[in-house]
C-alpha cells in the first residue's frame, strides 16, 4: 500500500490526532533549535564564550524527564489531548520570554524550564498518534511523527536565514511563541485516545497502580532508558554543534548556514519517513540497525568535505540515517510499553535518556576548542562512538511489532 494510500484510510478524528502530536513535535523542536544558530551571537552580546552557553542546550536537556514524568502521569490519569494542550502553551510562552534574558545566568534558568515544557511533549504526542492511528499504519505514520523534529529544525533554519540577519538574535525567540496557537486546534478538533477512553473504563473496574507497573516492567524500563541516551547522543551529537562547526570552523555567512541545515533537515525528513515504513515489513530493530551501520561511512563526509556543498551532501545523507532510525522510535516505543502507562513509560524513558546524553554539547564544544576550535574532530569523533552503541544495545533489545493496545 502506498503512502499515499495509507493516509486515505484514516478517518477525520485520526488525522487530526495524529496532525496534532506532529505539530506540537515539530514546534516544540522549533523552540529547541533556534538556540542552536545563535550561539556565538548570545556568546558575544553576554561576553563570553560559546561552550558556556551550549551549557543552556544542556540545561534544556537533563531537565526533560522531569516535564516528561509529570506531563506522562498527567496523560494517563486524565487523557492525552488536555495535557498536550497545557503542554503547548507552557513551552511557547517560557521561549517568548528567553528573548528578554538581560544576561546568561537569566537565559539558563529559563531554557532549564523551556525543558520541563519541551520534555512533557514527546511522550504525549506519541501515545495519542500511536493509539488514534490503525496497526497496519504504525511503522509510516512513526516515522512521519518523528520527522516533526527536523521538520522543527528545519523551521528554525529559515528563520534564522530571514529573521536573524534583519532582527538578531532575540527575535528568534519572539517568534516562538506562534505554536500556542495550535492548542486552539486540539481544543476545537481533536477527540481523546480511543485506547486511553477504554483504558479508563478498565481502571474503575480493575485500578492499577503505577508501583505495580513499574515492578513488572522496571527492567524493560531500563533497557529502553540505555537504548534511548545512545539514540539522543546520535541525535543531538550530529546536530546540536552543527551550525556552530560551520560558522567558527568552517566561516560560512548566516545564508550558506541556513541553507546546508535546510538541505540536511530535508533529508532528516525523508530518512525518517522511509525507515518508519520499511519497519512494518522488515521489524523495527532490524531498521534501525540498518540506518545506524549505512551512517557510519557517510562521517568523513558529512565532518571533512570540502566545500559547502560536499558539506550538504554529507550531512543530508548522515542525517537521513540518523532519522531513519529515529523514525522507529515513537512506534518501537508505544508497542513496548504497558497501555495503562504508555503516557508516562514511553516519555520518561526517552527524556531520561536525554538526561543522559545532555553532556553532548558541553562535550563536544569543549573537545573542540580543546583542539583549536577543531568542531570536525570532535564532531566525529563522538558520532563514531555512538552508531556503534546504537547497533549493539538495538540489537540486544526486545521488539514487538504488531503488538495490540487493546489487550
């Protein structure tokens, strides 16, 4: 079945939860990474230097479980579409307000609760897609979902190839308060989770515990925080310090910037799309392993090539297989985990590997300047390590694909 044809099968209410969760993911990835671009830029105003203000990404990072626990028990105890919509509106306004920062102890206190916003979405926008959507639509509609992250990358490319030049780096995060308006979407057009409306009839007849829960699966819990800090270094270790590589290593003017982050977010999206629905047929983990392994020799490309193009080239291909897998994750994640805590298991565990893998920017800015502002050395150096992490803990780990929310 094409794609195409896929879609035509949703019906209205399932299009809408599933545009819902994608928006809210690919505006809440839009907030995160206009930071990215301005780095140097917030550096200069503030007096001083760019490895101190990655420490912001870093912040943003290893506060994301606290949102994703406290959003994810929200999720499962009162529904999907109400918390995603709070969700929504308190990550938009808390970026509004990092544009008034006066210096950069105020920016971090504020990009650390940009993350207890930005860590609540994920969790909620993948049980309510995931639970909307039919079972033989699962592996596309994943990767689609997924894609909402560079579809979010790729929004803050533009804006900062149109917006910084003219405005500076402020007005990056002016312009972030646009996605609240798409609670005013979820209030008027989507409906609750069909799974999480029968989960709740099933809890006033038979109440579950989260401790319970938690004891039956602590160890499945475990293996998906191992498996989810190696996919958010491989995420965040190809893209946070990207931009940065190619203004202080490479001296490419915010146009060329802008239009190499647009050409690799373009490939992220198609990468993801195609590796969701390769997944259906294939298996979720043998897809991801596949993209992690086709990653590794696109390295010297993607950190080394000499020109801005070869440059494009590189990181539109290594981004294609890094969201390839990634694009199994919402899917991979869902059919893991128990329904009566889908909200909280499958969001807390991605955001405690975020926890994890929060070092990332620090670690690789500092590795850089550690070399001579050498971001091509550290840059690879970490992704290496990394595909190969991902490969092993994929292959070591559980799948269950095709598995039913209903039981």
């Amino acid at each position: 079945m094409t794609v195409a044809a896929q879609l035509r099968t949703l019906t209205p209410s399932q299009r809408n939860a599933f545009l819902a969760a994608f928006l809210g993911w690919a505006l809440d990835a839009f907030d995160f990474f206009v930071l990215v671009f301005i780095l140097k830029d917030i550096a200069a105003t503030f007096g001083t230097s760019v490895s101190a203000v990655s420490f912001a990404l870093t912040l943003t990072l290893a506060f994301r479980p606290v949102g994703a626990f406290i959003f994810g028990w929200a999720a499962d105890r009162y529904g999907r579409r109400v918390p995603l919509m709070i969700n929504i509106l308190c990550y938009s306004v808390i970026n509004l307000t990092c544009g008034f920062a006066p210096n950069l102890t105020a920016l971090l206190i504020l990009r650390s609760l940009f993350g207890i916003a930005m860590g609540g979405e994920w969790g909620l926008g993948a049980a309510l897609a995931m639970e909307s959507v039919p079972e033989e639509t699962r592996g596309l509609l994943s990767g689609i979902l997924q894609e909402g992250y560079p579809t979010g990358y790729l929004l803050a490319s533009i804006v900062y190839g149109i917006v910084f030049p003219l405005l500076g780096w402020r007005w990056m995060f002016f312009v972030s308060v646009l996605p609240a308006l798409l609670s005013l979407f979820i209030r008027s057009k989507v409906q609750e989770s069909p799974v999480w409306e029968r989960q709740r009839e099933q809890r006033q007849a038979q109440p579950v515990t989260l401790g319970s829960l938690i004891a039956r699966h602590g160890a499945l819990f475990c293996y998906l925080v191992l498996l989810m800090t190696a996919f958010n270094f491989m995420s965040h270790g190809t893209q946070d310090i990207y931009p940065t590589f190619l203004q202080k290593q490479r001296h490419f003017n915010p146009g060329t910037v802008s239009a190499i982050a647009i050409t690799y977010n373009i490939g992220a999206m198609l990468g993801g799309t195609c590796f969701g629905a390769l997944s259906q047929h294939f298996g979720r983990r043998r897809a991801i392993i596949l993209a992690a392994i086709l990653a590794l020799p696109i390295v010297p490309l993607w950190a080394y090539a000499p020109t801005a193009a070869t440059l494009a080239a590189g990181a539109f291909l290594m981004q294609f297989m890094v969201q390839g897998a990634w694009g199994v994750i919402p899917i991979h994640l869902s059919e893991l985990s128990p329904n009566a805590l889908r909200g909280t298991f499958t969001g807390f565990a991605y955001q405690l590997g975020n926890l994890f893998a929060a070092i990332n920017a620090t670690l690789q800015t500092k590795m850089a300047e550690a070399h001579g502002n050498d971001y091509a050395l550290a840059l690879s150096r970490v992704i290496v390590v990394v595909l190969i992490c991902v490969v092993i803990a994929t292959a070591l780990g559980p799948e269950a694909r095709g598995s039913r929310f209903t039981d």
